[in-house]
C-alpha cells in the first residue's frame, strides 16, 4: 500500500520543479539539475565512460565524449535504448546486455584498472558496482552513485533516505562509503532523491577494494 506522509508542500514544490526541468530538458539524464549541470562542465570530448543502467544518458554522454560503455540488465529496455541508439546514429556506444545480474555487475571486469575518465552508478546491485568504480576509475576521474540517500544516511530532505541509526543497507555501501571518504565529493538533492559525485585523488593512498574476483 503506498504512503503518501512524504507529500509535504516542500516535496510537492520540490517535485514540481523536477517535473518543470525534465520537461524543459526532455533528453537530458534523469539526475538531478545541479548534477547534469555540473557534469556539462566536467565532461571532454576525449573522455571515456562507463555507466551502469543505461536510458537517456546514455545518448546524452555519447554526445560529449569520446567513447562509452553501457550496462543495461532489463531486455526490454536494452530494446528500447539500443533503438535509440540506431535512430540517433551513435556510433560510440559500447552496448551490452546481461540479464544475469553476476554477469552485470562483473562484465567491467574485462577492463583494467583506470580504464575510465567517469563512471556512473544507477542501475541493478549499485553497491558492488560502486566498489567496483573505484578500481576502474582514473587518477583525477568521477564517480556519480544516483539515489545514494536510499543506501548511505545522509542529511538530506529527500523522501525515503536511510536514517542515520539504520547505517548504510549492506556491507558494501559501508564499505564504499569508508573507501571514499578521503575524495572530494559533490552532493546534490532535489527534493526528490540525491545524486553524489566524488574524485578519485591523483595521489591516492592506502588500498583499493577490488572485488573484481568475489
């Protein structure tokens, strides 16, 4: 049964305004404004990068980047995106299906280490794949975790956020969160959900989680 406490009139104004900016910028991601903001500023044109969970970013990045690898684990959106593609013309798009969520989640493990200028965080088994992003991602590199509130407490005033007494959900997220502590970071909110970008250090120190091999 759904509830609807969350629907305060600061929510309702909060999601108003994100209603108001996805129809203002149809194709842009489906991430908060401040963050795609930032990113049209971050982003080259010789980057390269990797997203998990694919959809309207997917285009919008292909469009601003050198090269792009997309993980989708839903066959028919994989459809749907991959159709996109093809309309579009996108050539730069390294597209791959895997329904087996073992196979998502390790299919970047074909890639060596600090393969990648950015990678993005918002599909299936997010705290893997976000451990994961921290081996794969460069020196100086980004790494943006979608709808990080509903994993990791934080203060936020977006609905469903884990509470400070909860933790973080698993064991990774912990994990995770220590692991990155030290980068500089990013937040930003909407109202709705949250959206956290961190940089890896150039002169990073101590260990590295690799669970490329659990």
């Amino acid at each position: 049964m759904r509830q609807f406490r969350h629907w305060t009139p600061r929510y309702i104004y909060d999601r108003l305004g994100v209603m108001f900016c996805q129809r203002r910028r149809p194709n842009a991601p489906w991430l908060g404004h401040e963050m795609v903001k930032l990113l049209e500023n971050w982003l080259l044109p010789e980057d390269r990068g990797l997203e998990w969970g694919s959809g309207r970013s997917t285009i919008w990045f292909a469009e601003r980047v050198g090269t792009l690898v997309s993980l989708e684990h839903n066959p028919k959106w994989h459809r749907t995106v991959d159709a996109m593609l093809k309309t579009k013309g996108v050539k730069n798009v390294e597209y791959h299906l895997r329904e087996n969520e073992l196979e998502y989640r390790r299919v970047a493990n074909q890639y060596p280490p600090e393969s990648f200028d950015f990678i993005l965080v918002d599909g299936v088994a997010r705290d893997e794949c976000a451990l994961t992003a921290i081996s794969l991602v460069k020196r100086g590199g980004i790494v943006i975790v979608d709808d990080y509130n509903r994993y990791v407490p934080i203060k936020t005033r977006s609905p469903f956020s884990r509470r400070q007494e909860e933790g973080p959900e698993t064991e990774r997220w912990a994990t995770y969160r220590d692991s990155v502590k030290g980068w500089r970071s990013v937040w930003t909110t909407n109202g709705v959900t949250d959206s956290v970008l961190w940089v890896r250090p150039a002169d990073l120190n101590g260990s590295v989680p690799d669970v490329r091999k659990q």
